[in-house]
C-alpha cells in the first residue's frame, strides 16, 4: 500500500471554499497534501480523521525564494499557536488544518481578508487571464488576417475553423472570468465594509461545460489532421503540440526548484527560470519545422507519384483518380498523364481540386485543372464567389497598366446549366482564354482548360463536377 499519491486538483483561485471542503474530505479518507506545485498535488496517507482546512494566502511569500523567509517562519509561528499547522504551500497560496473542534479562524477582519485575496489575485491570477485575452485576440486577429488574403483557402481548412473557435472559447472564457472576479470583488467590499465576509461561488458546471468544449475542438481538430495527413503524421504533430506546450514548462519548474535548493534570489532565479522557458520553447518550435520539412507533413495523404527524369532533370507524375478526365471531354485514349486530386473539406466548405496535364516525356498538350468548391453556409456563397472572380480577374490589381489586365466577362450560363458563367478575356491579345468561373445553387468551379470546350464538353463538365464529393 502507497504512503503517497499524485493529484490533479482544479481550483478557483479566488474562491477557496470548495477546495476547503474537498481537502476536508480528503482527511477524512485518510490523505493530506504534502506538496503542491501548480496543479500536481502530493497526497501522504494518514490516519483518518475531520480537521478543518483553510487556504489562505500570504502576501511576502514567492514562489521563486531560496527558502521560507523570516516573515514566513513568523506567520508559521503564529498559525501553529492557535492550532492552524502547515500542510503544503506553493507560492502565496498556503493549506492549514487544524484538529480542535471549533478553532478561531486565522483572519477575523473581512476588510483585510477581500484585500489580501485581491492583492494576491493581482500578482498572477489577473495578469494570467489579461494574457490569456491577449494571446486569444492575437489568434483570432491572424485567422481574420488570412481570411482577407486567402477568404476560400482559409475557411476550407477545418484546422483554421477549429481554432477560431478555440481562440473564441479561451477569448470568452477568460473575459468571463474577469467580469466574475470583478464583480465578486466589488460585492465583497461593500459586505466587508458591513463586517461580513462574501466569499466567492465556484461555477463549477460553466467550468466543466468549458472543459468538455474545448475537448470537442482539440478532438475535431485532430480529426481534420488525420483524415488530411492520414493517421501517422497527424499522431506526430499531436505528439509535437503535446511537448511543445508541456516541455518549457516542465523544463522552467525544474530550473527553478534547482536554483531555490542553490539558494539563488529571487529575482535571478525568476529571470533564469523565464530566460529558460523562451529559450525551450523557441528549440521546440524551430524542432518542430524541422520535422514538418523534413518528414512531408503538411502534403496531403494518398497521391499515387512515381519519378521519372527527362533531359536530365527530376520530375514527379501522379496517378490519382480523377471525376474528370481530358480523356472524358476528348474521347480518346491519353498515355503518358500526370493526374492530381486533392479534397479540403471544413463544416464551412469543400474544395476539390483535380489536375490533369502531360508528362513531361510526352509530347501530348492538353491540358485540364478544375476546381470545385462547395459552399456548406448559404451565407458565405457570396463572398466565394467575390473571392473567386478576383482569383484570376486582374481588374484591382493596380501593378498591371488597365490594356494589359486580363479580366472577366460574363458569358451565357445556359450551356453550363448553371446561374452565372464567365470567360477570362486577355485585354492585351482581345481574346477570350478558356478559363471560366461557373456559378451553381450550392457550388462554384474554375476551369482551366488548353482548349475551348463545346457545348457537349460543357454539359459532361457540369454533370462529372456536380457530383463530387
């Protein structure tokens, strides 16, 4: 039978009753914290019994001094006179339990008791969350960046949907937890001014609700990169995420706990414990690109390529199934193809993209890429095609002098089957290129073609693209 165990405990910090309580049960089946640091707590085995707890925090103590200071052994001294005896500690935050049956409380003046509480609040809690606001801000605005850029690219990648709404929940999370405190803080001044201690509600349903959301976008998430990447590569990239957010922060509690046995101060031991996170997490970064370069995560599963070389120069054709075909439109057979699928999808939209093109050892010259993409939101079906037209359009682009822009033009959708149709026109040559932009109910294509299609090849065009999915 273990005399010790590890704990994962949860807390408000603010709001300390409950964590009172549950400590209370804990003694009573026999185990009392003997060692805290962040979240992992240490229990030891002791004869079961009901003492009172109490968590309180002490304003001169630091998570980063050598060892208890004068003012700590005093306050020990103090707490250990009335009956209260240290359990465990971990920065200000100290457990105290006391056997006797009814035993005076160590802070009697609520005034003092909302104002140390607020005060340790202000040292990490509260700049905690104000970086958890910034950080998810920063998020968001670079997600909301490259939706301008790129608005289909973006929002076709579930990896980019999944994390605004992470970046959301942490955003409105933490902003909550602010207004929370906030509000506490000023109805527990106002009680305390009575001589009446408010002590705060832990929203442990809210909390748990939270938890589970955040795990249903982490689960999704790895979903998305699984079915892209295919299970191995998205395996390391969790594997990757995992150690990048566990191991500065592993390496920065060691650093400090070796530099408090050292007896370094304070402050040197806060800036080489910090000095180490950074430089931890910048080699696990720069690890973690080089395993993206170096492994190909990051190109999607399942092409069929071979290499072949031709003048002495490398090349890779591809041998992907297509729902489209040059062969389809033309009739007859075509050696010597390089066919490219690829499939994006998100709860927002799909893309699918298909190219079929010469190898270069031929001496064949037709040549057909296509994409598709599937609006999911009617909403955003607007802004699709606004973004596709300026895909290949020039008319914004103010680098090309206006004779030389290539632009489009409508074109009748009729033979398309389809809402609205245009033409790529050269302004420069006066003609009209096979490019088109064909706009559907739900869907929208681009057609890249080295030929101009008939009526019958627009009409095989309409009814293979449709039926993707």
């Amino acid at each position: 039978m273990k005399d010790t165990k590890k704990q994962i405990e949860t807390y408000t910090p603010y709001a300390l009753g409950r964590l009172e309580a549950h400590l209370e049960d804990m003694a009573a089946r026999g185990w009392m914290p003997e060692k805290i640091s962040g979240m992992f707590w240490t229990y030891r085995r002791i004869e079961p019994k009901k003492v009172h707890v109490t968590a309180i925090y002490f304003e001169k103590a630091s998570l980063y001094a050598p060892g208890p200071t004068e003012s700590q052994m005093t306050f020990r001294e103090f707490c250990e006179h009335t009956g209260w005896k240290q359990a465990a500690s971990y920065d200000k935050l100290h457990i105290l339990y006391n056997e006797q049956e009814d035993p005076l409380p160590i802070e009697t003046d609520p005034v003092t008791k909302v104002e140390t509480i607020d005060r340790a609040m202000g040292k990490r809690y509260l700049p905690g969350l104000a970086f958890l606001v910034l950080v998810a801000l920063l998020g968001i605005a670079q997600l909301c960046a490259a939706v301008w850029i790129d608005f289909v690219g973006e929002l076709v990648r579930s990896s980019s949907v999944w994390s605004c709404l992470l970046w959301l929940d942490i955003l409105v999370s933490a902003l909550a937890e602010l207004c929370v405190y906030v509000s506490w803080r000023r109805r527990a001044r106002q009680a305390a001014e009575q001589g009446i201690f408010l002590p705060a509600k832990e929203h442990t349903l809210l909390s748990a609700a939270n938890s589970c959301l955040i795990v249903l976008i982490l689960a999704a998430e790895a979903g998305s990169l699984i079915s892209i990447y295919g299970n191995a590569a998205a395996m390391g990239i969790g594997v990757f995420i995992a150690v990048a957010a566990a191991l500065p922060i592993l390496a920065a509690g060691r650093i400090r706990e070796y530099l408090r046995r050292k007896a370094a101060g304070a402050k040197v031991n806060a800036a080489v414990t910090a000095a180490v996170f950074a430089v931890v997490y910048a080699a696990l970064l720069a690890a973690i690109g080089m395993f993206i370069m170096r492994s190909g995560v990051g190109q999607t599963k399942g092409h069929v390529s071979e290499n072949y070389e031709h003048d002495g120069i490398s090349f890779t054709a591809y041998g992907d199934a297509l729902p489209l075909t040059a062969a389809d439109l033309t009739g007859r057979e075509m050696p010597g193809r390089s066919t490219w699928w690829k499939v994006e999808t998100s709860p927002l939209l799909a893309r699918y993209t298909g190219q079929d093109k010469p190898r270069m050892d031929t001496t064949e010259e037709t040549l057909l890429e296509y994409t598709v993409v599937e609006v999911k939101v009617p909403a955003l079906y607007d802004r699709c095609r606004r973004a596709l037209l300026g895909h290949w359009d020039e008319t914004a682009d103010k680098r090309i002098p206006e004779e030389y822009k290539k632009v489009y033009r409508e074109q009748d959708p009729a033979p398309w089957q389809a809402k609205e149709a245009y033409v790529l026109y050269d302004r420069q040559t006066g003609e009209e290129l096979s490019q088109y932009l064909i706009c559907f109910a739900d869907r929208i294509v681009e057609v890249d073609m080295s030929w101009e299609p008939s009526e019958e090849q627009m009409k095989i065009i309409t009814e293979k693209l449709l039926a993707v999915q």
